[in-house]
C-alpha cells in the first residue's frame, strides 16, 4: 500500500512539475504583486526566484527593531531591493515565458 502511495505522490509531482514549465507568467499579475506585495516579497514566489522568503524576515526585523532605529535600515535596505526587483522582473516573466515555450515545441 505504501508503495502505491510513494508511486502516485511521485506522478502527482512528475504532473506538476511538467505543467508548472508549460505555464506561462502574467507581466501584469507580476507587476501587480510587485506593487501591492512587495514588501512581503510575493512577487518572487510568483516569479520563482530564489531566496524568496529573504523579504518576509527582513519585514519582521524591521518591525521588530523599528523602535531601535536599526529598523529604518532594514526598511531602506528592502525599499532599495524592491526598486532593483522591479526593474528586473520584467526580464525575469520574459525569460521564463521563453523558456516554457521553448520547452513545450520540444515536448511535442
């Protein structure tokens, strides 16, 4: 029986991971998360980055350590990241709706 389970959890991923390199990324979703989540990094899940959850401790030190001071760093230091992310996000949708569909004429 475990065996089973072992084998369909291992299709279930083979699937998913199959179709997540077909899918294609939105520029306006993206932009949009970038904006109005950006502090908390979303945009980089939705985008696939690495080191994604960076932006959610960085948010929890600022507030954390925003009555020392030390928290209007932590803040000026995501502010700036968030900036370069923006600018790079456009590239990172183009790259990645290339890629899948360069992956999805090679499947066929």
């Amino acid at each position: 029986m475990m065996q089973k389970i072992e084998k369909f959890i291992s299709c279930l991923s083979n699937y998913y991971q199959e179709n997540a390199k077909l899918a294609k990324k939105n520029m306006l979703l993206a932009y949009g998360l970038w904006l109005i989540f950006g502090f908390l990094g979303i945009h980089r899940f939705y985008s696939n980055q690495r080191f994604a959850w960076v932006y959610i401790i960085l948010s929890l030190l600022g507030y954390l350590t925003l009555f020392f001071g030390l928290g209007f760093l932590i803040f000026l230091a995501e502010f700036v990241w968030w900036l370069i992310d923006g600018v790079r996000l456009y590239k990172l949708i183009k790259t990645h709706n290339t890629e899948a569909k360069t992956y999805k004429i090679y499947k066929k």
